[in-house]
C-alpha cells in the first residue's frame, strides 16, 4: 500500500518550506513522491514555490479551491484514485491553512481508496510565535490540525524567545482543551531551527505516525468565516510593496488579515515573491512568477485593501 503523510498547520505556518526539505530528504533516500497541493482558492502560489523539487522522482499536482466542501471532497477523492496508477512511494499532501483534518482520515477510509492507501504520518506545522488573539474559529482549526499529529513541529523557533514558545504550548493546549480534546502536547514537539535538521531528524519524523484523539466538532461554513481575496497586475516597486503590507498588516479597518502572499514582476522584468504575516515580512528574488497577490483572513473589506496597492 502506497503510505499518505498529511503536512498540515495554520496560515503562514511554514508548511510549503518545511515540505520542501522534507521532500528532499525522501528523494535522497530513493523514493518516488507525489506532492499534492491544496490552496485556500483557485491560484496555487504555493504550487508554483515547489517547483524546484520537481522531476523524475517528485511530482506536483494540484486541487484546485474556490469551490464547497462536498466538492472540494470529490476532487482529493478523484485525484487520490488517478494518482494510484502512477505507482509512487510515498505521497504528500499539503492542504490549505484553513482545512479541518477530519476530511483526510474520512476520504481514506473509503473505498477503494482504503484498499490502495494507508496514512503514514500526520505532522503539524506551527508558527513559534503563534498569535494570541485568534477567533474562535481559528483556535477550532488549529485544534483540529494537532489532535492528530504524530509529531508537531515549530518553524522559526530559533527566532521565538523562551516566553514566546511557552505561549504557542500553551495555545495549543488550550485550543485542544476548548474542542475537549483529552490530548496535551509535551514530547511531540519538534523545536529546531530547521536548518540544523540532520538525516536522523527526517528519519524520526518520517516514523511519527498519527493518533486517533476525539473532539467535538465546530460546525461553521468557512467559505463565510475565511476570506482569500486576490490582486492581479500589482505594480509598486519593491520598497512601495514593503511599505504597503506593513501597514496592511497593521490596519485592522481592512480586517483581520492573517497573510499575504504572491509573485509580482518589478519594471526590469525580474520577479519577487512576498510572503507575509505579522511576525515577518519577507520580499525576494524568484525566477518565475504569476502577477497576483493574495490576502487571506477574516471579515477583509476588498475596497480598503485594494486601495493600499493604488497609493
């Protein structure tokens, strides 16, 4: 049976990254992997981000957003089937920041996806510096991502103090504690700047597994909750961009803005890529892109936002 593992983490998390390495880790061990991106709406920037592990052994598919999640269900379902004939090793599956795992453990179970696949390894990405006031909705997701987990790792922890890294535990553990999930996090936390990760690290991940934790469902329509808004042909020099997501990020009047992220093509034809949340902010070179950024958070007012790109 082909092995699934499920990298899954809130917006901005450092999932995309933390695949990347991990991808690279398998290809040297030989395995052949298919990668199957999700983003929260129809253009996949993150897909475009992966383009440099792709080859014989690695490819990338894509399950296109936008859509309900019935719909959204039937196309892993329908992916997942076609992907089985092209006999990889081992897949992964990178799904949006606002996903409720739920529907990963459900569509593998069904048939004949149960005969083809096993769940190899849910692991959870998480921010160091996990923000403080999220809503009650978000908590749910995040909730919903670690109760599962076989191993959760923290990005950029080399950056967060000791304060902060007790607050994101703490977070999570009174996030699972609210969805009366019975699990508390200790051990299964991975906190390692990730460029110090050696093989040995990949391998203990790559054995991590899953567990089978309950909790009580929060039922709310995301599509209502969540907003992805996307800006094509944004045109500002690279220090006119800086300046605009900084005060983007700052403006609670658009929204509460969780990230933004996309290409944008400077007036000398090279190519940038912005991703930002509100511990970092972060603009460099790409060799290709796609003309569009993309804000996603909740309650967004489009009008305002749209304004910071024309000033």
């Amino acid at each position: 049976m082909i092995k699934i593992d499920l990298i899954t983490g809130f917006l901005g998390s450092g999932k995309t990254t933390f695949i990347k390495k991990y991808a690279n880790y398998l290809l040297k061990k030989g395995y052949k992997i298919g990668i199957i991106e999700n983003d929260f709406g129809a253009v996949n920037v993150d897909m475009m981000l992966l383009q440099d592990v792709m080859g014989d052994k690695c490819e990338l598919e894509m399950i296109s957003g936008g859509c309900d999640e019935e719909t959204h269900r039937r196309r892993f379902k329908t992916k997942l089937i076609a992907m089985k004939m092209l006999r990889y090793d081992r897949i992964l599956i990178e799904p949006s920041g606002i996903y409720d795992v739920d529907e990963f453990f459900d569509v593998l179970y069904e048939e004949p996806l149960n005969k083809w696949y096993e769940i190899g390894n849910v692991i959870a990405i998480v921010d160091a510096k996990l923000e403080n006031n999220l809503s009650k909705e978000s908590d749910y997701l995040l909730a919903s991502q670690v109760a599962n987990a076989g191993c959760v790792i923290l990005s950029k922890s080399q950056d967060a103090s000791k304060a902060e890294l007790k607050n994101t535990v703490d977070h999570l553990n009174k996030a699972l504690k609210q969805v009366q999930c019975k699990r508390r996090l200790e051990n299964e936390i991975i906190c390692k700047n990730w460029d110090d990760l050696k093989d040995q690290d990949f391998n203990d991940i790559l054995s991590c597994g899953y567990q089978s934790e309950n909790y009580v469902k929060l039922s709310f329509d995301q599509s209502k909750t969540f907003t992805s808004l996307y800006f094509m042909n944004v045109h500002l020099s690279k220090e006119k961009l800086l300046a605009a997501v900084k005060a983007l990020m700052d403006d609670s009047s658009c929204g509460k803005i969780f990230r933004i992220k996309g290409f944008m093509q400077l007036p000398n034809d090279e190519w940038i890529e912005l991703n930002a949340t509100h511990h970092e902010i972060s603009i460099k070179p790409i060799k290709t892109g796609q003309e569009v950024i993309i804000v996603i958070g909740e309650g967004l007012i489009e009008k305002k936002i749209e304004n910071y790109w024309n000033k």
